[in-house]
C-alpha cells in the first residue's frame, strides 16, 4: 500500500523528491514536497515547479499542507490539481508529510551529530597538547578543512550567541574561506589564516548577525596545527585585557606593554601600584576625586596646557591639580623616570585591579563621606 511505501522511504533514507513522486503517482497530481530551510539539509533552495497547463476555463490550484517534526514546522507539501483533494486524497498527503518529517529529523540529527563531532575535534585541537601532527592534519581533510599555513585563533566574547548559518556565514565573509568556526556557549572561537587580520570586520559582522555588542581578540600565530594551542592560549590572555582595558577588539602583537605588565606576578605589581601611586589612588577613593584621571591623561600628552582643554578645565586648575598631585606623592612630575613609573604604575593598575590597602581606604572612605576637596 502507498502508505507503507511513503515510510518505508523515509526509513531506507530516500529523500523528499523521491516521497513527492510517489504521492504524485497515487494522487495522480503534481506534488512538491519542500523543506523550509533545504540549506540546511545540504540542498539548495528548492522552487515550486508549475503545473501541467489547466484546461480552457480552469484554474490550476495548489493546496499545502505543513511537514512538522518535533510540533515545529519544517516544510510543506504542495499539492496541485483543478480539484480540492478528496479526504481519501488528504489522508495520504498527510502520510506523505510524515514520512517527510521522518526524512527531515533524520537529516538534522545527521547534522547535529556532525556538528558535535566537528566540535569536540576542534576543541581538542585547541586546547590539547603533545597531539600528532599527521593525525591532525588527516582528520582536518575528512572534515574538509584546509588549516595549513600560518593561523590564528580568534576568541569573541558575545552577549548573545549567533545562530550556526550566521556564525559561518560572517566567519567566511570576513575571515577568509578557509576559516573554520563554532560556539562555545556564547563565545564564538574561530582558526583563520595569521595574514587575515579582519578583527574589525569580523566584531562588525557578528553583531550584524544577532551577537549583540562583541570584543573580539586574536591570539600569536600558530605556525603548524600543534602550536594552536598557545595561539588559543594567548587569544584567552588577549581578550582579558582587552575586557579590562575596554577594547572592542585587539591583537597579541599589539599588547606588548600590557603583556610584559602582566609576565609579573600580581602581588608584585600590587606593590609597585601602591609604592607610586598608593595614596592619589586612595586619595580619589576617598573624596571621589579626579586626580588619577588627571595624571593619567598629563603624562599621556606631556603637556599641562593641552591636558586642561583635553579635560575641560582652566589651565590654573590643572596647574594646581598637579600641584596637589605631586605633594601626595612626594613625586617631581617633571623628572622622566619619574613620569615613566607613573604611568606604568596606571596601567598597572588598571590591569591588575586594587590592592588591599587600596580597597580598605575605599571602604573607610565610604564610611566617613562628607569630606570634599576644593581641587576636584
């Protein structure tokens, strides 16, 4: 019978040209069947093809009836004809879309279970170590994947994650055709030829695709499939300063001070913080001052005048803030060495966040409010 023909169709993996086609014999009709992503299932976009001419005074229509797996729509069969289909008609069109659903959740599980193994092979080989080389290089061509060369991984940090087909899409588009990419909740990951240098563009064109605002970091060059590991390693060191220093995207190579700031250990760095600019820091804390600001951006441009407009004040303000500056820190803020560990010691700061004393002065400065300055 035609309805044990339809699923056992399905069952034996026949597709749903070949589903249509047997509906069309026994309904004696045209008959589409078309899934509603067929991307998705490996195929191209399929179009409605037209039915045989109707006669001299009669109308062609066709009826659709919605193929759904899993209570969600997946696509639809178009039944064409003069007549509206009998209900004996109708009962094997709804046969017709169920092995159709049968058809569909088979391929999307196929897909699924590809996806997954693609990136359980990836994942490993970005963060595995003492991996072989020939081995990864023989799995990357059964998935199809051309990772010689130079490469870089990529790390975005996403509010929302893409979807799979946008994922890909901006990954080609911007990365280069031999990219690969996937999801890691909602960080998107991606290996992509070193000379690509798209960060930019690939921020630009996952937030296009629904990924909300997105810092994007790339980390060193990884010169053989072995040595993306330290290039996932370093994207991972990346893409935390770059959260720290409010960066929307940036690379390894440009992150050489920052890099070389962080190589020390924290405490060490706490210190060095609270030896130079401990007490402007505890000083702003306490009466929610500007004066770190202030410094920050005087040795920034080396230049009190140009400081005061760059910060909106009067020139005798800035004059008496630096003034106040160096009298809280015993520093003279026209001596180099000086002016260098001052600025080495912000963006120390900055980096490795307060240190205890820093933090306690915070509190006891909340606890007394009411004071104020007249320099702020």
């Amino acid at each position: 019978m035609i309805r044990e023909r339809l699923t056992g169709i399905a069952l034996a993996g026949g597709g749903l040209e070949e589903i249509a086609r047997t509906l069309a014999g026994a309904l004696d009709r045209s008959v589409e069947v078309v899934a509603d992503d067929a991307l998705v299932l490996g195929g191209s976009p399929q179009t409605p093809a037209e039915d045989t001419p109707a006669a001299p005074g009669r109308r062609t229509v066709r009826w659709e009836f919605p193929v759904t797996v899993a209570g969600v729509r997946r696509g639809h069969v178009l039944v064409g004809g003069q007549d509206e289909p009998s209900l004996a008609q109708r009962r094997l069109v709804r046969q017709a879309c169920f092995a159709a659903g049968m058809h569909i959740a088979q391929a999307l599980a196929s897909i699924e279970l590809d996806r997954r193994l693609r990136v359980v092979f990836l994942e490993e080989l970005v963060t595995a170590t003492s991996l072989d080389a020939d081995a990864l290089e023989q799995r990357a061509r059964l998935f199809g994947w051309d990772l010689g060369g130079t490469s870089t991984v990529l790390l975005a940090a996403c509010t929302t994650a893409p979807s799979e087909r946008s994922l890909q899409s901006a990954a080609r588009r911007t990365l280069g055709a031999t990219a690969v990419a996937w999801l890691r909740g909602t960080q998107v990951v991606a290996i992509a030829p070193a000379h690509a240098r798209a960060e930019e563009a690939f921020r630009e064109a996952l937030e296009r695709a629904g990924a909300g605002p997105t810092v994007v970091a790339s980390g060193c060059p990884a010169p053989t499939l072995t040595a993306l590991p330290g290039s996932h390693a370093t994207a991972q060191e990346v893409l935390h300063i770059a959260g720290v220093t409010h960066r929307s995207t940036t690379r390894y190579a440009d992150l050489g001070f920052e890099r070389l700031v962080l190589s020390l250990p924290p405490d060490r760095l706490r210190d060095f913080v609270e030896d130079q600019v401990g007490p402007l820091l505890r000083h702003d804390l306490q009466v929610d001052g500007d004066l770190c600001r202030t410094l920050e951006v005087f040795l920034g441009l080396g230049n009190a005048a140009e400081a005061a407009r760059r910060l909106f004040v009067h020139y005798n303000t800035m004059k008496h803030r630096l003034q106040r500056i160096g009298e809280l820190l015993g520093a003279d803020l026209h001596d180099p060495r000086t002016r260098t560990a001052l600025a080495l010691a912000l963006e120390a700061h900055r980096l490795v966040g307060p240190s205890p004393a820093t933090g306690a002065a915070a509190g006891d400065g909340r606890r007394g409010q009411g004071r104020s300055s007249a320099l702020e």
